[in-house]
C-alpha cells in the first residue's frame, strides 16, 4: 500500500471514528484556491475545520507532529476562505487533528481538539 492509499484509507478511518463520537460532517476534502481542508465538520456549536494526519510508523515523529506552523496558517486561509463564501458569521471555529497511526494491519486514532 502505498503513501496514498494509506492517507486515503485514514481519512475514511477519521470520517467513520468522528461520526461514531458525535461530530456531523459537512464535507470532505474541501478545495478552493487557497488550499484544501480534509474535513469540515460541526460539533457542539462549532464549526470544525479538521486536518488528518497518517503515518505508517513514527521513524519521523508522531503524525500530529507533521503539522507545520505553514501548513497552519494555510488551513486558517482556507477557513475563512469557506466561511466568507458560504456566508456564515458569528458562529465558533475550531482546528482540531486527527492523528492515526498504522500499526500491522491495525489502526489508531487520537483527536486532538482545538489543536491550533
């Protein structure tokens, strides 16, 4: 399996875990011109932007660790980028993280809410 299959397959891993612990998905893989946001999601009265991190083994740090402080600001960008266009004002953002780690042929999956 290769870097992409394995990115694809934690998404769906992160869509599947963020639904079973209450979080409503809006969209996924959301893209504009600024960037691209893995999920969109509502939870609790806020409207959460989610960043999902996969990694085969930690050789280069737990995944959560790869998300740089440019990588960051891109998905502020992008946020406010998607809430300009749809119009939504005076409604509480989050950024949260979902870091899974392939382990065998098992997966883990940590949130980190409000992780920037």
């Amino acid at each position: 399996m290769d870097n992409h299959e394995i990115g694809k397959r934690g998404e769906l891993l992160a869509q599947k875990h963020l639904k079973e612990i209450g979080y409503e998905i809006i969209t996924v893989n959301y893209r504009c011109k600024l960037g691209e946001i893995d999920i969109i999601a509502y939870k609790e009265n806020y409207i959460v932007f989610i960043e999902v991190k996969t990694r085969r083994n930690t050789n280069y740090g737990l995944p959560y660790e790869s998300v740089s402080a440019v990588k960051q600001k891109k998905i502020r960008k992008v946020a406010a980028y998607y809430l300009k266009v749809n119009n939504i004002f005076q409604k509480n953002c989050r950024f949260d993280v979902v870091s899974i780690e392939k382990k065998g042929m098992d997966y883990t999956c940590e949130i980190i809410q409000d992780a920037f």
